[in-house]
C-alpha cells in the first residue's frame, strides 16, 4: 500500500512554495525563482524515494528508477496559473513519486525502467505558449518557439540561457523509448463529484487552440468625441467577445477570452488598443476547425463595422489525443480492485499527456475535484480520494510492468 501521510506531506510543502500568504493562492511560474525552488524540492522528493534525478535539455526534472532498455514514465508539472491551487499538476507529480517509493521500499524490481517527470512550463502562464517541456519530449519544440516574450519582452529563449541552459540541444530531450505514459491529475471539473466516485479513467483529451487578437482603433478624449464618430477598440472587442461565445454554442466547443489589455487604460479616454486571448478547444479536431474558420470571418466583419483594425495571431495549436485501449483497460482494473464502479470520461482540460501521445500510449487518471473548482485557490482534493487514486495508479505501473 502507498503511504498516504507521506504523500500529504510532500503536498503540503511544495504548496509553500510559491504560496501569496494572503490569498493562499500559488504563484510558480517557468525559469523564475519559486519554480527553481519547488524543482529542487521534487528533486529531493525523487532521490529520497530511490531515484537518480537529472534534468533534460529544456529543463524537465526526471527521477529514474530501476533500469531497462523501455521506459514507463509517469507525471505531470509543478508550474502553476497566477494564483492557481496546490494540486493541479502537483499531484500527479507527487503521487508517481510516492509509487516509486512505495515500489523501493517493497523491494521491487520491475522488469522495464520507471520514471517520474515534472514537466516544465505546462501552463504557458509566462510567456503565452505552455506545454513546453512535453513538447520538447515528443520532439514538436521548434526553436522559433523559444521566441515566444512575457510581459517584459523576455524569450523563452532568453528565459533559459539566463538560467544555463543551451537552446541548441533541443534534440537531446527527445524521446523514443517511452512503453507507456501514466498521468494522474485532478479532475478540474464535477462530473466524479455528481457521479460521486473518487477516481476515473480518461478516454481522451480535448486540446487547446490559442489565439492572440489585437484590435485596433483610434484614441480621443472621452468627452470631446461624438458616439457616432468614435473608433473605440473596446467595444468593437466587447462584440468580438460575445460573438466567439455564439460560435462556440454552435459548434457544440468550449471557447474562453480570458486575457484583456485595454490600452491607454485611462478614465477620460477612448480605449485606443485592445489585446485579447482566446482559447477554443474540443475532443473533435474538425468542430474546432470549422468554428476557427468561421472565427476569422465574423471578427473581421465586426472591425469592418465598427471601424477599427482587427489581427489575429496563433501562439499554439495541439492535437486532441486519444487514450489508449489496453491501458484504459489496466486502469479499469485497478479501479475495480478498489471495490469501485469504474467511470470514464474526456478531459476537457489540456495536459501534458496528450503531446506525449505522440511518442507513446498514454492513459490519465482522474481524482475527484471539490466543486470542479481548479486554477484557484479553493482548488482541493481530498487524502482520501488522492489515497485512492494513488493506489490505483501503483496498481496500474504494476499490471503494465508485468
């Protein structure tokens, strides 16, 4: 059996780092200070539990256990979204390492090479382009990636020479000898906690489609200027706004804006630039494809319109990704072996298994999620459940090793 208080330990003191002692919420984001710090902590977590660490090209953080000429690998990413919760990636994180603990400490010795890695930069919170360091595993990083800037106009690029890294060794964290990838994550969602089950098995992962508009008018003194006269990038985006969320209801996909620059940002001014995201995403490639398409034409119209310019510009496009049959299967066993009904369901939620589908099969288990609340600090996960879930993930290594 896993050892349940250790794993809660282990989450209780990553989730200090990074924490806003305020609102409790966690602030770790990639090739910053707190995200080097939660790394080492996983790094010490790893060879406390029999692990040889190192750490790739891009700055992935690997514990290896065992040896063998195949890999199992499990995990996930301790990166977070500004004032995000001390689960989501964490967990999975930490609950593979706890199976290689728990594995040493019984003494087994499994017939492949397992491996844990914490991913780097999954959210994409810096720099607007995430997922990068499954990325670079599966060997679909491109160096004019690395251009993606922050806020303060630093690359990624940038981002990790300045943190000793060598940007043309990309290669070198490609991988091609993985038999299977296991991911444990929170549900971010209610659909466990309606069915009221503490652990499901993942059919498929719905991926992420980000796009970056900016909409331009003109600028002029709010009291000076005629309505009927004004250029206003604001409204113009308020309409853009509600009219992907009509595109979205009608191709039956999920669409966000959730990232908003009003520029000058002044009282008395008419808003002169607006920049916004938007994230469309969809197990089904083509419902996705056909409301990008029809994106591009109904934002156009409205600038036509209302008279501004509008462009829009592609920071990332992912491949939906489909589990894999047997290890959905394995998975569903070791649920059963619980004494629970087996429940499966999509992720609507990206993940870094769904990039490492294209070097090998993946299969994510779900832990039941307070609320469905996630990328908040309200975010939680019971011990009982994580206990669960965690067994049912050792279980699963245990069926696909043999």
């Amino acid at each position: 059996m896993i050892n349940s208080t250790r794993l809660q330990q282990h989450i209780e003191t990553l989730g200090q780092i990074g924490e806003n002692t305020v609102t409790k919420g966690m602030n770790r984001f990639s090739f910053t200070t707190e995200e080097q710090q939660a790394n080492d902590v996983i790094a010490r977590f790893m060879q406390e539990a029999g692990m040889t660490v190192t750490v790739d090209a891009v700055g992935n953080v690997i514990g290896t256990y065992g040896s063998g000429e195949e890999t199992i690998m499990m995990g996930s990413h301790i990166d977070t979204v500004p004032e995000g919760g001390k689960y989501d990636g964490a967990l999975g994180v930490l609950s593979a390492i706890e199976v290689v603990h728990t594995m040493a400490e019984q003494q087994v010795t499994p017939p492949y090479k397992i491996e844990v890695v914490a991913f780097k930069d999954e959210e994409g919170t810096r720099f607007g382009f995430g997922l990068l360091g499954s990325r670079a595993m599966a060997g679909l990083l491109e160096e004019q990636d690395l251009q993606a800037p922050d806020d303060d106009g630093i690359t990624i690029a940038q981002a990790m020479v300045d943190a000793g890294f060598v940007t043309d060794t990309l290669a070198s964290a490609v991988r091609t000898d993985i038999k299977a990838y296991v991911e444990l994550h929170i549900e971010q969602g209610k659909v466990l906690e309606n069915a009221d089950l503490p652990v499901g098995v993942v059919t498929g992962i719905a991926a992420p489609l980000w796009l970056d508009v900016k909409v331009i008018g003109v600028s002029e003194h709010a009291g000076a200027t005629p309505m009927d006269l004004r250029c206003d990038a604001l409204t113009a985006s308020s309409e853009m706004i509600l009219a992907i969320e009509k595109l979205a209801q009608k191709f039956g996909i999920v669409a966000t804006v959730g990232k908003l620059q009003v520029k000058p940002n002044g009282v008395n001014v008419i808003p002169g630039q607006v920049d916004f995201t938007i994230d469309m995403r969809d197990i089904d490639e083509e419902d996705v494809a056909q409301a990008e398409q029809q994106l591009y034409e109904v934002l156009q119209k409205i600038a036509e319109k209302r008279g501004v310019q509008c462009d829009t510009q592609l920071l990332q496009r992912v491949k939906p990704a489909k589990c894999d049959e047997l290890l959905i299967q394995q998975v569903s066993a070791a649920i059963e072996a619980q004494h629970l009904k087996v429940h499966t369901l999509p992720s609507g939620a990206g993940h870094d298994a769904m990039n490492m589908a294209n070097v090998a099969p993946i299969v994510m288990i779900f832990v039941r999620s307070k609320g469905g609340i996630s990328h908040n600090p309200l975010e939680y996960s019971s011990p009982e459940d994580i206990a669960i879930a965690t067994q049912v993930l050792y279980d699963t290594i245990q069926k696909i090793a043999q």
